[in-house]
C-alpha cells in the first residue's frame, strides 16, 4: 500500500488498496484519520513516531498492527522516506510503503525506528534505474507542486501515481531490481 505526505507530515494520498484493506471510506485515512486504523494500544505511539519523524524529516520504520475492514488485527510494517526537491533539498514530504507481515515471528512487538536523514544522491540500489522510478520522483514533486495552486489537478496525478506504483510493486513482485521503491 503506498501513501504520500505533505511537507507538514498531513496524509495527502492513501491507495485504494488502504481503503478496501482496512474499510475505511475515502477520505477517512487522509490527514492524520490513518491512525484510527492503527491497534489502540500502539495508536499513540506510531503517531508520537510519525510526528517525531516529520519533525526531523527523516527515514522511519514503524511496526503495528493495523485493523481490517472484519475487526481482525494483522502484523504490518510502515516505512517512508521523505521526497525532497533536486534544488536545495526542499522537504516535500514522505513516500510511504506497508507491507503485511505474512508470518510475524512469535513475541512480535510494535516499534518505531527513526534514522536521521541527510540529502544525497541516490546511488546503488536506490539509484533510479528504471524510468518509472524518474516517473514516480516527477510526480510526486507535481503532486506537492499542485497542492493550493492547481488543487483540480490532484485527482489525475494521483491516478498516475497509483499507475506507477502498481507497476513498481509488480516488478518488486517479479524479482525486478529496476522496480525498487523508495
């Protein structure tokens, strides 16, 4: 499931995959309604984390349980990294992935892990090496980009963003290396 953020750490973009997971409608998971989804007795703590992570713009790592739309709870990892503009490294916000954890290991517990990030050239592994990877890093700058100056706007690239990411994830799937998100 991919999300993205503003610069002020407020959910801007859940994919459907959220909304059909948890049975939340649309727009519940937007802002900061995400982490009505989130096990209560870790709800505070991921959100004291996410906010923490917004403040120092950093990489994180959250793991949860996270409620599906039948009341169960499933094991799920939450990660992001924030998207910054090729310039001067303006903070646009995050790029976040979950996963499910299929088999969660025995005395699993919720956690939080926070890196502190400093703006470099991706290389490696986490280089674009794909078109779509440039195409996903575009888009999310124009989403940012959108926001309270062509707001009519948002609904096409979010359907381009989601188009992406399908493909990305489905290269991930495949064993691609070209469809590293991140």
């Amino acid at each position: 499931m991919i999300w993205t953020t503003d610069a002020a750490g407020q959910t801007t973009y859940m994919c459907q995959e959220w909304y059909a997971f948890t049975g939340q409608r649309p727009p519940a998971a937007l802002a900061d309604g995400w982490v009505q989804a989130i096990h209560p007795d870790e709800r505070a703590m991921m959100g004291d984390a996410f906010l923490k992570a917004c403040h120092l713009q950093c990489e994180f790592v959250l793991q949860y349980r996270l409620r599906r739309h039948d009341g169960t709870y499933v094991w799920v990892v939450d990660s992001a990294a924030p998207s910054r503009l090729p310039d001067a490294g303006t903070f646009l916000g995050f790029l976040g992935m979950i996963r499910r954890l299929d088999r969660p290991p025995k005395g699993l517990v919720a956690r939080a892990e926070l890196e502190t990030f400093r703006a470099k050239t991706a290389t490696g592994e986490f280089a674009p090496v794909s078109k779509l990877d440039v195409v996903a890093n575009h888009l999310l700058m124009a989403r940012a980009a959108a926001i309270g100056a062509a707001d009519e706007m948002l609904p096409a690239i979010d359907s381009l963003l989601f188009d992406v990411g399908s493909r990305l994830a489905r290269g991930l799937q495949q064993g691609d290396a070209s469809a590293n998100i991140h």
